[in-house]
C-alpha cells in the first residue's frame, strides 16, 4: 500500500499481518476559487460588498503553513468583492493567523498567497489590544485581539473547515479568534479545564463550549465575513461564505458525509497517514495519533499502537506552542506522570503535549521514517527506520491512509 510522506508516498507491506484499510466515503473534488466565488455571490446573509463602504480598512485574515487552505484564490476572490464595494486594494492589510506557531518566511508567504503576498503580516501574539469579554464556563474571558485586525473597519477571515480535535471542526471564526489572537487568550481555550470537558471532542460542533467561546468571541471581535473550504482526499470538496456560524455548519456537514468511515473491532496497530503539511514537526503529526485514540470510536485494543509515517524536517516545531510541547514530553518521566501533573495546568501552546500524555497513557506510539528519530525518542514516542518495524508479525492492523480526513465512527 501507499502512504504519504510529505509530499511524496513510501510503499509499505505488511505480508505477515491481518490489514483492513479504512477510507472515507471522499466526495468530488472542485476547483478551489469557482467554489469561493459562487459562494461569495450567494453567502449566508448579505454579501460582502454590501457589508463594507468604500472608506473602510480591511483586514482579512488567512490561515498558516500548517493548514492546506488555497488562500491565494480565496484572496483573489475577496480582493474582488472588496473592490466591487468601493474598497481599494490599499485599503486591505492580510494577517497571517499563526496563534502561536512560528512566523512565515517571505518565501512561504508568496507560495500561500501568490500576487498578494505584499499585503500580509504576520501575527504576532504579544500585540495585541483587550476589545471586550466573553462570558465561558462560568469565566469572564478577555479577548485581546491582533492590533491591525481591531483597528480594521472590517474583519474578514478565510479557514479550513476539516475535523478539529478540540473545536470538532476548525474554521469560522477560529481562525481570527485564535490565530490572530493573544497567549492568554488561547491559554484559555487549550488549557486543561476546557479540554477536559466532555463536550470538547473531534466532529462536535454543537453542545461543545469550545467551538461556543469561538462563536461568541468571533461576534466580539466583528468577523463580519468569512469565506472557508472543506477538503478530503480527492481535494477541495466545496465552499461557503458568508456569516461564520454558519459557514462552519454548512461544511462540517459536508465533511462529515464525506470523512465518516464506519469500523467494527479490536487492532493491534493502527497506520496513521498524514504527509504534507501536517508532518512536518511532530507537533503536527501527533494530531493523527490523538485523532484515532480520542475521536468518536477508538478502534485500538487495551495496550494497543498508532504508527505514524512522518518525515519531521522541522523536528519538534519552531513556534512557542511547539517548543513548549517538546519541552513538557521531553522533561518527563512517564506518560500518566506528566499528564497529572499539567492537569494542574500549562502555558498557552502545550496543550498538544497535554492530549499526548492521555493518548500514551493507553497506547504506545511510534514514528517512522522521519529524519529527526531522537526528537521522538526524547519526547516519550518510539522513533523506527519503517513502518514494517513498528508493526508485530501477526498484528491485526488498521491502516488510515489519511487520518487527518477520516473520522472513526462505530460500524456496529
């Protein structure tokens, strides 16, 4: 079978072992900016260019490396709405939502954006200005947002609306909310109590105060607009527009009937595709991990193993959030030590260290193929040189080509 490793595939064989290999449904992939424009022409509530007058600054903010979102046609067709209003180009300032992930370099910036690459900037988290609170869990939470996005007449924002392990689906207002916004801010949405909430949970958007705190800040804020894609295997798999409630209900729908992927029984291992550009720091990666073990249905047995192919050229990460996770699981002793221990809680970023620690208390994971093997090893993971490696002859496997783009649901 193929797998991919960022942007390529590795073969893998498994002769001495009982394989089942779980797809999605997938849907039919469509051109990214045909999508975003009709649904730009046609969004829930009015359309942006009636939403703006021609005085206004705009700022639009757009996911980072670490999400496939085609934000340069998204952009391309923004621009164009704008301008239809009477908004010169001038007028429009591109945030980079980077929460507390690395900055983009000026060359990944021009591959995201293409032409519009000279209108952006990136996040950075301690500027930041408080522009009211929100009401969460019983907690008056400040929201501190970008200094450019706050200053803006109009806030406009892209995403990728795909599973989340914490919101059930990202995008909406995420994306301004949490990638344009300030450390304690994200602190308080991926800190233990929140994620420790059993309503928190990968494919929920309703009666989950995660992606609730997102809505009602995103109303805060002043999202006024947002414009976010689905995808699947095949692709990009359609767009919504419009106002961010909505669009994030109308694609988590379509990517539910296009993700959810029935399983019945027990596995020794799971396989865990991710490839580009998720695996390229294990930060990233073990997304795939807790993906499988804290989804809807954990199809592993007691004790038993995900096994992920990634390639890690960046290591750990380079952000705060991922140094701060390298830092948790890499200063610990076992598993269930470290995951008591930040139940008493953690900085804003090292929350995935947090989910990891629940995930290894049950079951192992390892790491193949990857060019930084003592990153894992340090970090409470198993590195190997194969996939062929990590698996016991024998094992009963399952294999997610894709696991980022499938939800495990119970096919009993």
């Amino acid at each position: 079978m193929e797998l991919p490793l960022g942007d390529e595939t590795i073969s893998v064989s498994l002769p001495d072992c009982d394989v089942t290999v779980a797809r999605p449904p997938g849907g039919t992939a469509v051109d990214p900016q045909t999508a975003a424009e009709a649904a730009v022409a046609d969004p829930h509530g009015p359309r942006l260019s009636r939403r703006v007058s021609p005085d206004d600054t705009v700022a639009i903010v757009v996911t980072d490396v670490t999400r496939a979102t085609p934000d340069d046609a998204l952009l391309d067709v923004l621009l164009s709405e704008l301008e239809s209003g009477g908004v010169a180009r001038e007028q429009v300032t591109v945030v980079i939502g980077l929460g507390l992930h690395r900055p983009m370099d000026d060359a990944e910036i021009e591959r995201a954006l293409g032409a519009n690459a000279d209108l952006a900037e990136n996040h950075d988290p301690d500027a930041v200005v408080e522009v009211g609170t929100v009401e969460s869990e019983g907690q008056r939470v400040h929201i501190e947002i970008n200094e450019t996005v706050a200053a803006a007449d109009s806030v406009v924002s892209t995403g990728m609306v795909e599973p989340h392990q914490y919101a059930g689906f990202s995008g909406g207002a995420k994306t301004v909310v949490v990638g344009a916004g300030s450390e304690s801010q994200i602190g308080y949405t991926h800190g233990p109590a929140m994620l420790s909430n059993e309503g928190v949970r990968l494919g929920r958007v309703t009666d989950n105060p995660f992606r609730a705190f997102l809505d009602e800040a995103g109303d805060l804020v002043g999202v006024d607009f947002a414009v976010n894609v689905t995808h699947g295997p095949e692709g990009i798999y359609g767009a919504s527009a419009g106002d961010h409630r909505a669009v994030v209900r109308d694609l988590a729908a379509t990517a539910r009937d296009a993700l959810a992927t029935p399983v019945t029984g027990e596995y020794d291992a799971v396989i865990a595709g991710v490839g580009a550009p998720k695996d390229a720091n294990l930060y990233q990666t073990t997304r795939a991990a807790t993906y499988v073990v804290l989804g809807a249905y954990n199809p592993l047995r007691e004790g038993g193993r995900v096994v992920l192919p990634a390639a890690l050229p960046e290591g750990a990460g380079e952000g705060t959030g991922e140094q701060r996770f390298f830092d948790w699981l890499s200063g610990a002793e076992s598993a269930a030590a470290l995951y008591e221990e930040m139940r008493e809680g953690y900085g804003a970023g090292a929350q995935r260290a947090f989910v990891v620690a629940r995930t290894l208390r049950n079951h192992d994971v390892h790491v193949t193929d990857s060019v930084h093997p003592d990153v894992v090893e340090a970090c409470l993971m198993h590195a190997r040189e194969r996939v062929a490696d990590a698996v016991e002859p024998g094992s009963y496997v399952l294999v997610v080509p894709d696991a980022l783009d499938t939800l495990l649901v119970d096919g009993t």
